[in-house]
C-alpha cells in the first residue's frame, strides 16, 4: 500500500482527509499509480507543495492506526476519490 506526504517531510505525517466531524481519515492506496494521480491532482488542481508518495506495509499501517484509533480508509483501484481542499489536511499523528 501507499500512502501520500509532502515531499521532503516525510517522516512529518501523511496526508489525510477531515470529515464533516472534523474526524482525520488517513488514505491507504492499494496501488501506487492512483497514490500518484491523487498527489498530483492536490499539487495542480488544489495548490498543494510537491508530494511523493510512500510504499508502507499496509498491515503494521492499519495495526498502527488501530492501536492509535486513527480513521483510515483503503482506497482500492474501483474507488473514485477526488481532493476536496476545504477537508484536507496533513495529518502529524
């Protein structure tokens, strides 16, 4: 899995969406191009600083977020997400 980060923060956070709950959705793309198409689609449509993207090992990933209680949510090749940059955010936890 992917996740997405500013490029040379990486060890910072990574990114993740907020609800309508204020509640922080962390993204775990299963493939590395929609990760890449996300990033780029934050740095071009919505003003972002340049991004990168990260290869994690998705079961210590959700473990982790787990053990924290950190939303996340995986986001498989047939899902459709498109930055909405009044949510965004990067999250440091």
């Amino acid at each position: 899995m992917y996740i997405i980060t500013v490029r040379g923060m990486e060890k910072d956070g990574a990114y993740s969406v907020s609800d309508e709950d204020g509640d922080k959705i962390l993204y775990l793309f299963e493939e590395e191009d929609d990760a890449t198409r996300f990033a780029l689609q934050l740095e071009e449509d919505c003003g972002f600083p340049t991004m990168t993207t990260l290869e994690i090992d998705d079961a210590l990933m959700i473990k982790t977020c787990e053990m924290h209680d950190h939303r996340y949510a995986v986001i498989t090749p047939n899902d459709i997400v498109i930055p909405k940059t009044h949510y965004d955010t990067i999250s440091k936890d």
